[in-house]
C-alpha cells in the first residue's frame, strides 16, 4: 500500500494499483447474488457481464478457464463467487468470476417473456399484419435520441448512399423516466404530417437490457404496431432483441443496416430499372437493324425495280397451274370411262341374255309369266332360249 501525503504526488497507476491491492486484501473471495445484464462473449472466449439488483451493479468478467461449459444468458439471476479486484486501465472495480451458479431467470427477462406472449396473444406481432416498407421512399422518419450515436450512424449512411432523401427526425428519450410516452408522441408527430414520411426508422445504439427496455413497455409496442407507416426497428447491436422487433414491420440488428435497409431497397429498384432500360435499349436496336435490313432488301430487290418481272414470273407459274390441272382432269375423265366400260361389261355377263346364251332357258307360266320352280301336271308353260319362245305343256 502507498504512503500516504498530501504532498506527494501520484500517477493514475499507483492509485489504481493501490486500490486493486486494496480490494483483494479487504474482500478476498466473496459471493455475489445478482441478475445478469450487457452479457458479451469476446472472441478469446471470455465472458464480460453486469451483475444488478433493483439499486445497483458491479461488472464482472468470467475467464474462458473458469467456464467449463457454464452457459449464462441476458437476465439470468445467479450467485458468482470470486475475487473482487479493480482493472487498471479503466480504474474500474469489478468480480473476476470463478464459480457461478444460475438460479433463475432475471426479474426482467421473465417480465419480457410474460408481455411478449401476452402481445404475442392478442395477434399483435402476426406477420400479415406487418406492412410493406415502400420501393421508393424519399422521406425518411427517424425516432430516436438526437445526440446519440444511432442517429449520427444514420444520417451518415442516408448521406452516403441516399439520393434526394428528406430525413425527419422527431427527437426522443430513449432510456429512463419519460422515454416511453416521448417515443410513442413522437411516433404520432410523424404520422400526422402531411405528407407523412414512407417509412420510420426507430431505434437507439446499444447498451444493457435496462438500457434498451423503454422499446420493451408495452405502450410503446402497440404504438408500434398500430402506426400507419411501416417501422424499422433497429434498437441496440444485432444480438439485442427487444418488443418493438416484433411488433415492427422489420427488425434491422443495428441503426445503420436500418438506414442501410431503406437506401438498398430504393437503390435496388433503380438498379433494376437501369438494366431493364439498358435490356430495352438493346432489343429495339436489334428489332430496328433487322427491320432496316430488310429494308434495304427491299429497295435493293429487282422486283422493285422491275415490278413486271414479279407478275411475269407469276404469271407463268399460273399457266402451269393451270396445265397441269388440265392433265389431271382428263386423266380423272379417262379413268372414270374405262371404270364405267369395265362395269358394263361385267353387268353384260351377269345378265339374263348372256347365261341364255351359255345354253340355259327361262320356263315362266303361261298364265302368269311367273319363273317355275316346281310345276303341276298338265300346266302350259313357256321357254324362254336365246334363239326363240315356245310352249310346253307337262305331262
């Protein structure tokens, strides 16, 4: 421990120094109730939180060798035991975690849990209800703290990326006593604006879950979801999840993906638009080269310079047309007359006169001219040959 003197002067380093020794010899190892909030997990694997209870907080770290699979989430209540110890470089005191043990969930993820089922209920959070953000936006709505850092990382990107954009910024509270009814008037300022903006950006940088529960209230969830213009929430980092993410038209992970989202969307379409113009451009091109080429097909066509040479070359297909249907009208003529011959000849010899002159004779009745089949004693007949008639009578 220093020497104490009002006259001696001291770095920063030998009070911080002095403060960790001090720490550590008062405290030693200690046990630590208190619920989990602002858990961050770096690269290394260590693992940065606040432990709180309804007045207070202390910062504590969890090195990855103490872990051993130990799984903490946002809002769990645990008891921590290890060393209370001071990190020199920012002169902040804080628990070096050795052993943890969770309890229970937090008193306000359960409150978070509780209120997001209940909304959850009431259909406030169903996506067909969600409305559409706009192709084109050109007034940008943005609700959130005017010094803070989401509306600077906003106004940059719109600036950036953003052609002929108005940007509204209908200034709130986001954290602490008030926040909640400034956020949901400020919401309804943009709406009552005429025109209103296309789409509103709402939202705030990062920080703990207390930090970031104004955009948990309930009032401000169903502002949220009730608003007439679609919302973009983009509250905290993207691992932060918070009510009005559900509630809104699009969760964005952080202020500036939202500023992003918006400016992508418009630049999007106009990309799109550029390539079917250019798409346009180049079928019209080809439609008019071909068109012209034919063109100067025309015009070049010895047709056009000597129309007779087309009626000519017509003209002498038709005498062809016309030779030809000749032939095939007289050899259909031709065909049908020795189809007809042939058919006479064939009638020739299946008639009466013919099987007649084969030597065979006709015998009718007398009476009645009719052929006999069978005949009775003593009838008069006639016979019929092909040299004469002549009657028998029937013994």
């Amino acid at each position: 421990m220093l020497p104490f003197s009002k006259d001696k002067i001291f770095s920063v380093t030998e009070i911080s120094q002095t403060v960790k020794q001090m720490l550590e010899d008062v405290f030693g190892e200690v046990a630590i109730e208190g619920e989990i909030s602002n858990l961050k997990t770096a690269s290394s694997g260590h693992i940065y939180f606040d432990l709180k209870d309804e007045n207070a907080l202390i910062s504590a770290v969890l090195f990855k060798g103490y872990a051993r699979g130990l799984i903490l989430k946002e809002g769990d209540l645990i008891v921590a035991r290890g060393e209370i110890s001071c990190y020199i470089k920012q002169g902040r005191y804080q628990l070096i975690v050795k052993e943890a043990e969770v309890k229970t969930k937090g008193n306000l993820f359960a409150e978070f849990e509780k209120l997001k089922e209940k909304l959850s209920q009431e259909g406030l959070f169903d996506e067909d209800k969600k409305l559409p953000l706009p192709p084109f936006p050109s007034r940008i709505g943005v609700v959130t703290s005017p010094t803070g850092a989401a509306i600077r990382d906003i106004l940059s990107v719109l600036k950036r990326r953003g052609r002929n954009l108005e940007v509204i910024i209908a200034p709130a509270l986001v954290q602490g006593e008030g926040s909640k009814e400034q956020i949901v008037q400020a919401l309804k300022n943009l709406q009552k604006l005429t025109p209103p903006p296309d789409v509103i950006l709402l939202g705030r940088g990062g920080g703990s879950i207390e930090d970031l529960w104004s955009f948990n209230e309930e009032l401000v969830v169903r502002a949220v979801a009730a608003s007439k213009i679609p919302i973009i929430s983009c509250v905290g980092h993207e691992t932060d999840f918070t009510l009005t993410d559900f509630a809104a038209s699009l969760r964005a992970p952080t202020p500036s993906a939202a500023a992003e989202l918006v400016v992508k969307n418009a630049h999007d379409t106009a990309e799109k638009l550029f390539s079917l113009n250019k798409l346009l451009i180049n079928s019209l091109t080809i439609k008019y080269e071909r068109l012209n080429a034919r063109l100067s097909l025309a015009i070049n066509s010895k047709y056009l310079k000597e129309p007779a040479l087309f009626f000519e070359r017509k003209e002498q297909t038709l005498d062809d047309l016309k030779e030809t249907l000749y032939t095939k009208i007289d050899t259909l003529l031709e065909a049908k007359a020795n189809a007809k011959h042939l058919l006479e000849q064939r009638l020739a010899l299946l008639s009466p006169q013919a099987t007649l002159k084969r030597g065979y004779a006709i015998v009718r009745r007398s009476a009645t001219g009719e052929v006999v089949r069978s005949s009775l004693k003593g009838e008069r007949l006639t016979v019929q040959t092909s040299y004469d008639n002549f009657e028998v009578e029937t013994l």
